[in-house]
C-alpha cells in the first residue's frame, strides 16, 4: 500500500464540498460531477464559500495546485481540507 490515509470515497459519499482548482477551460474541458471550480488565484478571495462546509475536497490537473490551495485554506484557518489529488482521481467516487 501506502495510498492515501483519508478514505475520499467515505468522505464523499457524506456530501463533501468538492472544488476544482484549475483554470476555468481546464474546467470546461471535463470535470467531477458536482464540483465547484475556484481557480488556485481566485480561492484566497473567495474564502466565504469554504465556511460551513463539513469536509472540503480539493483537486485540480496533477495535485499540484490542490497542495497550494490547502495550503492556503489551512492558512486561513480550515482543518478540513484534504488533497484530492487529479480529478480524475476524485471523479471515480463520485
């Protein structure tokens, strides 16, 4: 093993708040049903829509910009954020 210690799909399946960080086209081009796309650039602004939610999902091309965008919540104060990692990694559960 040696996979991701958080169960993604257990997390999902409670309603987790899914957000794709790419770019909007990146997005366009095929994304998770359900998610919500907010750009690694714009999530620092729109902070708001992270409040409240039980557990949030974050996930973009290769894992990369999801890492910073947890980074980022965790900066601000969330301890509920898990990197998805790809989108289609994410995809697959939902």
């Amino acid at each position: 093993g040696g996979g991701p210690s958080v169960n993604l799909a257990g997390i999902i399946k409670e309603g987790a708040f899914l957000v794709d960080v790419r770019t909007p086209g990146e997005f366009a081009g095929g994304h998770v049903k359900w998610a919500v796309n907010i750009p690694l650039d714009k999530v620092s602004a729109q902070l708001s829509k992270f409040k409240n939610q039980k557990n949030i999902i974050v996930f973009c091309q290769s894992g990369g910009r999801s890492g910073q965008a947890k980074t980022i919540l965790e900066q601000n104060g969330f301890t509920n954020v898990v990197n998805g990692g790809t989108w289609n990694n994410v995809a697959q559960y939902c």
